[in-house]
C-alpha cells in the first residue's frame, strides 16, 4: 500500500510535528492512511479542519481517516461524530512512536476505541523531537510546547496543555546533527518560546539558551527565533540582539493589540508602552532589527478609538510583518462572553489592519534598494535575507545556499535581484 498522506493546518509548530509524525509512521510501517494535524486557533480553523477532511477523504476513498493536532484535542468529539474519521488522537500521544507502532491500517477499520485522547495537562515533559528539517535550506528544532498563560482568547493551553522545555543539551545535540547534515540556518519553535527554562534544573530562560547554542555550535551559521512574547524578554536574549551577528535580526512578537483597555481585557501582560519600549530597545541594540506581529481585530468590546490604537501600534513599534487575525470567538474561553464587535466591522478593521501591514511592507522594501543582503536561497527562484524578507531570483540558484546579494528593487511583496 501506499506511503500515509499528510495534512498540516495551522502553525510552524504543526509543520514540524507532522515531520515528525511522519518519520515515526515509516518506522512503524504504516501505510494507506490519510493524517490530518489540525488547528485550533480560530473558529474558522476548525472548520477548514473538517473541510480538509472531507476533501481528502474523497479523494482517497476507503482509506483510513487520522485526526490529531489542537483541534482534535480541544474538539475530538467533534471529529469522531464525522462519519469520514477512523481515529482521534490528541497532540501528546500523536508525538509518541508507540502511538504509530500500534496503529496499522487493519486494526483502524477494527474494534479498537475511535478517540484517543488523554488530559493534555497532566503532560510534564516535552521530548525533543529530532527532524531533518524542511527542504535543504531551514530547520525547525522544538525547543518548548505548551503554555502557562491563559488569554481570555486563547484555546490553544488546552491544546497544548502546561509550558514543557526540551532541555538544553538535547537541543544542542539537535542542533550540532542538523548542521553537520548541512543546515545553514535553523530556527528555534514552540507555543510559549519566552517561557522556556521554567520548568528546567535552575529556571534558565531563553536568552541563556541562544546565548549557550551559539557558543557550543560555531559552524551554524544562522540562529533565528521564532514568535516571542516581548515582555518576557530576558537580559541575556537582549544580549545576543546587541552582540551575536548569527542571531538573525528578526523578532515576530505576540503583541494582540494596541490599545491597553483591550489588552487588559486580553489579560495579556503588557501594555502598549511596552511594546513600543521593547521595539525601541531592541532597535537601538541591533539597528538593522525588523518586526513581525500579530495583531487581533475586532476583540470584544473594541471601540473605534481602540482600534485605531492597535493601527497607531505599526507605526509607533516599526512594524514590518503584520499577521492580522480577525476576531473569531472559541467556546470555552472568556472572551467569547463579552459583548461582541458586530460582524462587518470587524472584517472592516481586519483589512484596514492589512493595509496598514502592506503599507510597512512597502516602506521596508524601498528601503532596501541598493542594500547588498547575504541571502539564503530556498528555492530556485526564492530566497530570504537575514531579515526574513523575501527575494524573489529571475534566474535559477542553487538551493539551500548563502550569496551576498545586492538588491535592485521590489515587485511590492518580495525583493528582487
């Protein structure tokens, strides 16, 4: 029978952790069924779970249907009521390998029980999940899952369950292996990534981590983190910014909004002079820094004046890349109590959102005219500078290598050559 089909929604996170499934699933021989990681994130991502389903359902008819990922763990009576769905697996158990060596094609059209899935809070340890990465370019290593906050808006702690660290030396070890297989760059994932070390011998924190992989992986050329909750940015991580070139000059920051009423509401732990404090900071350390951001539109009680502070915020933090989510209410979380912004303004003030972000875009692509950027190709006629900016190449490059490139200018999404 055929190789299992993968199906990834949602987050960086889920990529790796369905590579990793992947891996587990050959080495148990599983073969002719279908896997969907779903994502929990928003309303919406649920149900283009379910649509995903049943596409692929169809277009593999008679073969055994999995449901795991955030969804499947928040929701998983949702997806064992659909009638396409032979098996329901949460997030913790779909990363152990005794999970695939149980689960042949055979035993999935049997009696064996359609949901399995455990309380993801009882989960106290997160095991470093080894991958040989995406493409020759770029490698994901999970250094952290789940979280310890709880957003009024948030589903994704019980996806995820409680803040695990994968232990330093693991991570190192990880890190050495991918690039003597010839990694240029790697990038450190997780849910809560600022809250690594809180659970580890002597509550180290992210900052250390950097700090400790640069020192011990010399020949990596480029270390890159993925999102981070700004506030919680330690001294050493502000360190690397000021002083570890390899420390690529891009931060995506979990920063919600700009208006501190909302954000309170939120029950996040900033404010909005905060983040515009840390932008600056950062800024000031390493001048060449960009940001990305995620920011949620239309969040219950969010009036007009509230919203355009959430606008003011690209401007006021220097926003690059901005992630607009507009508002979707998840039951069971506190949020989806409050009183709600009606439906059309919260499109409304979700493409506004956007247009602000493609408007920094724009700027920070004319600002690189005539910039010579060392480049990291993924992809024949696609790239990255240390930045994260795309650039877009007229002629074939070799993959997964680092050119020093000048640029000539922009087609208004990526930069070009």
């Amino acid at each position: 029978m055929s190789a299992p089909v993968f199906s990834t929604l949602g987050c960086r996170l889920n990529a790796y952790e369905t590579e990793a499934m992947r891996e587990m699933a050959e080495a148990a021989g599983l073969s002719g069924a279908v896997v969907v990681n779903t994502c929990a994130v928003t309303a919406e991502a649920v149900r283009k779970a379910r649509q995903e389903i049943r596409r692929l359902a169809r277009e593999n008819p008679g073969v055994p249907v999995i449901v795991t990922g955030c969804a499947a763990q928040t929701e998983p009576q949702t997806f064992a009521a659909m009638p396409e769905v032979t098996r329901v697996i949460g997030n913790h158990e779909k990363m152990q390998p005794s999970t695939w060596a149980a689960m042949q094609a055979p035993d999935l059209i049997g009696e064996t029980e359609k949901v399995l899935v455990d309380d993801i809070m009882s989960v106290r340890e997160t095991a470093g999940h080894l991958i040989d990465g995406f493409g020759r370019h770029r490698a994901y290593v999970q250094v952290q899952n789940g979280c310890d906050h709880r957003c009024t808006f948030c589903i994704i702690p019980f996806g995820r369950g409680n803040s695990r660290s994968v232990p330093a030396g693991v991570v190192v070890e990880q890190i050495k292996r991918l690039v003597g297989r010839g990694f240029h760059e790697v990038v450190l994932t997780g849910v809560d990534l600022t809250s690594w070390g809180g659970d580890l011998p002597g509550t180290p924190r992210l900052g250390d981590l950097v700090m400790r992989i640069l020192r011990l992986v010399p020949d990596l050329a480029r270390l890159r983190i993925s999102s981070i909750d700004s506030i919680e940015a330690d001294d050493n991580l502000m360190l690397a910014i000021a002083t570890e070139p390899r420390l690529m000059p891009h931060l995506h920051l979990s920063l919600q909004a700009g208006d501190d009423m909302i954000l309170k509401r939120m029950k996040r732990r900033h404010l909005r002079d905060d983040a515009i404090a840390f932008c600056e900071e950062a800024r000031r350390l390493r001048p060449d820094m960009v940001f990305g951001a995620d920011i949620i539109a239309g969040f219950p009680t969010e009036t007009e004046a509230m919203f355009e502070n959430s606008v003011r915020l690209v401007q006021d933090c220097g926003l690059t890349f901005l992630h607009v989510f507009p508002y979707s209410a998840r039951q069971g979380t506190p949020a989806a109590r409050m009183p709600a912004v009606a439906g059309p303004a919260i499109r409304d003030r979700a493409a506004r959102l956007r247009a602000a972000g493609e408007a920094a875009l724009h700027r920070h692509l004319d600002a690189q005219r005539g910039v010579t950027h060392r480049v990291l190709t993924e992809g024949p006629r696609l790239g990255r500078t240390e930045q994260f900016t795309e650039v877009a190449f007229a002629q074939d490059q070799p993959e997964g290598a680092l050119m020093e490139l000048r640029i000539a200018g922009h087609d208004g999404q990526r930069l070009v050559i």
